[in-house]
C-alpha cells in the first residue's frame, strides 16, 4: 500500500491494516521469514490486529532528520531489542494484573461498604417511622389531657343557662 500524497480535506481515512505476529524460537534467522510462517495452522499461535489510519494535523513542520545506512550487526541489534521488549511487556503484563488484582479487592470492599451503609440507612428509616408513630401517639394523648372534654362544656353550658334563668325570674 502506498502512502497518500495529500491529506484528505476532511482529515477522515478509511485504511485499515493487518499486523500479525507470530512467536519464533531464539535461533529464528530474517532469512526463514516467510508466507508459510504467518499461516494460521494447528499449534500455531498468529495474533493479528487491526489499525485504523487516523490523520492528525503536526503542530509545526517535521525537523529534517539524517538517516544512517543499516549495517549487518545492527540488524540483529534489533532482534535483541525484540526479545528485550518482549521481556518487559511480559513484566508489564504482570504488573498490570497486580494492579487489576488491587483494583478488584477495592471494588470488592467498597461493595461490602455500600451493602452495610444500604443496610444502615433502612434500620434509620425504620427507627425513625418507629418514632414518629409513638410521637404522634404521645400527642394525641397530650391534647386529650391537656383539654376539656365536649360533654363537660356542654354541661357547664346547660348549668350556665339554667342558673341564668333561675336568677332572672
């Protein structure tokens, strides 16, 4: 695939590639590279991703920068730097799981916190609805005390009237 000579106006691309890889024993040589290696048959492990091309706009213009010829020793330089790659995205891999490990024990114990703060709040809700119903009993108790009751008022009136009227006539 060749490369785009100008950048679409909309800066959208539709590219996509393929990037397989396959793991190779420590004596592999650049040489044994071929179709047959990346062929995705039984006990072969070929992982493949997909990249999708996205435009983004360079700040400022790319320094020119010089390129040096490749030479025959720094081509298994690069190997070298694969396997120590290799090595460490192993150990980060490792480190990555301790921090999902960690991250799963928090998930884990703030549920709990949540169940037992859930579970606290309906005992208060209880406790409360508990209170305000003897609340409201020991008022309407108050205000039956605290009052006269209407067939004494209305007894006191009668006596009323009726020493009234014994005194008028």
């Amino acid at each position: 695939m060749q490369a785009q000579r100008e950048a679409p106006p909309d800066m959208q691309c539709k590219d996509k590639f393929l990037v397989q890889s396959v793991v190779v024993p420590d004596d592999f040589k650049e040489q044994d590279i071929s179709q047959e290696l990346f062929n995705k048959d039984a006990g072969k492990d070929v992982s493949e991703t997909k990249l999708r091309v996205v435009y983004i706009a360079p700040p400022q213009p790319p320094s020119p920068v010089r390129e040096e010829p490749a030479e025959e020793g720094g081509q298994t330089g690069g190997f070298e730097n694969v396997d120590r790659t290799f090595h460490d995205s192993g150990s980060d891999i490792n480190e990555l799981q301790l921090k999902l490990a960690e991250k799963k024990a928090q998930i884990a114990k703030l549920t709990e916190e949540k169940k037992t703060i859930l579970h606290n709040t309906q005992q208060l809700q209880e406790q409360i609805a508990s209170l305000r119903e003897k609340s409201g009993r020991k008022m309407a108790v108050e205000q039956k005390a605290s009052g006269f009751s209407f067939l004494f008022i209305l007894t006191v009136g009668v006596l009323g009237i009726i020493v009234g009227y014994i005194w008028r006539s």
